[in-house]
C-alpha cells in the first residue's frame, strides 16, 4: 500500500505545478496584449508604457557594444522605432522612414530597437548610408520586458513587437502605438506630431 500511495503523491505534486503554470501562463496574457502576424494572433508579454508617465528603467545595447540606458538620454527627445529584425521588410522600411524624418527633428535621438545583434544593425544602417538613426539592441538587457513589447507567442516568440514609443526631454511619455499587424508600417506622423 505504501508503493501504491508514493506514486499519488507525486502525481498530486505535478499536477499542482501544472496548475501553477497555467494560471502564471494566463495571467501573462491577461496582463499582455495581442497583435497579429499575417492576422494570426500574436501574444505580447505586457503594455507599453503609459503616456504622461515616465520611460521605464531600461538598457540597450549600442553598435560599438555599449550600455545606453536611461541617464544617456537626459536632456534629449528621443524615439524608439522597436521592431522584430532589421533583415524583414517593414522594419527595414521603417528605420529609412525615420532616418529622413530624424534630419529634420531637433534635440532628438531616434533609436531603432531590435533583438538582432548590434553588428546586423550596424552592416544594415552602413551599407543603406543611414546616419541619422541609432540603433540599439535588447539581446542582452531588460527592455522587452520594461517596455511590454515582447512577443510571447507565434513563430518571432522572443523578438520585440513592433511598436513606437516618444519621450520628451525630462523622459514623459509623450506617444505610443503598438502597431496591430506585425507586417505594417507604423503611424510615423503620429510620432512626429508628439514632438509639436
């Protein structure tokens, strides 16, 4: 009786951590948001930040492999042009889209944010003839999860989503947009618009 009640035991103890799991795996979603890739949906780990309140503590990775973060912008504008790859389409549409719009902007940094190593960016931006953006890679910090824009689900799990995030000299969040579709472009002139 004794072998026959050790087995139920440990069956009671996975099911336990099944439970746990599941409850933790829908409460991220709950918490999350959902876009689409191809209009399948797509889950992503949290929400941007909010507008009126302060750029959440974050970290990235520069193309000469340093630490910019919070600190590094005080006193600037800055845009975050986030996106899943500089090697898809969109986002490499959208990092020329911003690099025109970043000559004519004042005290203000556009930064393109992926996950994609700081080398890639860097070939990508220098072969294109692109100075006016910065990018900045997330593959080694915390700004997916500051920011919310990590894809949780689908087949670019563990890529940022794309979105826009603007921020004023003192670091207020001035605009956001998660952008629906995975595969469209940004609002770019809501972004500028922010700035006015």
């Amino acid at each position: 009786m004794a072998s026959k009640k050790k087995p139920k035991k440990k069956s009671t103890k996975k099911n336990k951590r099944r439970v746990a799991t599941n409850s933790r795996k829908k409460s991220a979603n709950k918490s999350g948001s959902t876009v689409t890739l191809g209009g399948n949906p797509v889950a992503v780990s949290g929400k941007l930040p909010a507008v009126g309140g302060p750029l959440p503590k974050f970290s990235l990775t520069t193309s000469t492999l340093q630490e910019v973060g919070n600190k590094d912008l005080a006193g600037k504008r800055v845009i975050f042009n986030i996106f899943p790859s500089i090697d898809t389409p969109t986002c490499a549409t959208s990092t020329r889209r911003f690099n025109e719009i970043a000559a004519s902007l004042q005290n203000t940094d556009v930064y393109c944010v992926s996950a994609d190593l700081p080398f890639a960016q860097g070939r990508f931006c220098s072969s294109e003839g692109l100075s006016n953006v910065k990018t900045a890679s997330s593959f080694r910090s915390n700004f997916g999860a500051a920011f919310g824009v990590n894809l949780a689900s689908g087949v670019l799990k563990g890529v940022l989503a794309r979105a826009i995030v603007v921020a004023d000299e003192s670091g207020k969040v001035l605009h956001t947009e998660l952008v629906g579709e995975i595969a469209n472009e940004p609002n770019y002139d809501a972004a500028i618009n922010s700035l006015r």
